[in-house]
C-alpha cells in the first residue's frame, strides 16, 4: 500500500508540474517572449514556435496550451481523488484491525 501511495505521488509530481510546464511554454510559442537558452550561437529557437509552425498551428496556440492546461488539472485532480482512495482503503483497514 506504500509503494502503491509513492508511485502515485512521483506520477503527480512529475506529470502535473511537466504538463503545467508545458502549457506555459506553448502558449509562449506565437510570442516568444519566454527567455530561452542556446546551445550555440545566434538566436535560440523556440521549440513549439517551429513545431506548430511546420503543423500551421501557430494561430492555435492558446487552444492548444489550454488543452494541455486542462490535462494538467485533469491529471492533478485524478491523483487526488487516487490519494483519497487510498487514504480511505488505509483507514477502513486500519479500524478492520482494531
């Protein structure tokens, strides 16, 4: 039961925040206001900007960042309603010991 609370507290962590992440940074993609980093020299390329631009998305970014915003909170909200699952089963088999 442990292990089972751990994974999910690593899948939140990790899934939640990245998607989050991710949702800010498409939406950055028509703007490109966001400070990027370059590995080399010149002006640094802005990931989302050329993918949806090659796509002919770069009209639809805040849709797109919305959706990924939205599968954030779904996956937040998921985990949630996981942990208090858990939390359940461990209290209703903890009073079955007593």
């Amino acid at each position: 039961m442990e292990r089972l609370r751990d994974l999910l507290e690593a899948f939140r962590d990790d899934a939640e925040e990245s998607l989050w992440d991710l949702a800010v940074y498409v939406g950055d993609a028509n703007r490109e206001e966001m400070p990027l980093v370059s590995m080399g020299p010149g002006r640094p390329l802005h990931d989302w900007a050329t993918l949806l631009g090659q796509w002919h998305l770069l009209d639809e970014t805040a849709l797109i960042a919305r959706c990924v915003s939205v599968t954030a909170f779904l996956v937040w909200a998921m985990a949630l309603a996981m942990f208090g699952w858990l939390l359940w089963k461990m209290l209703r088999a903890q009073r079955a010991r007593s």
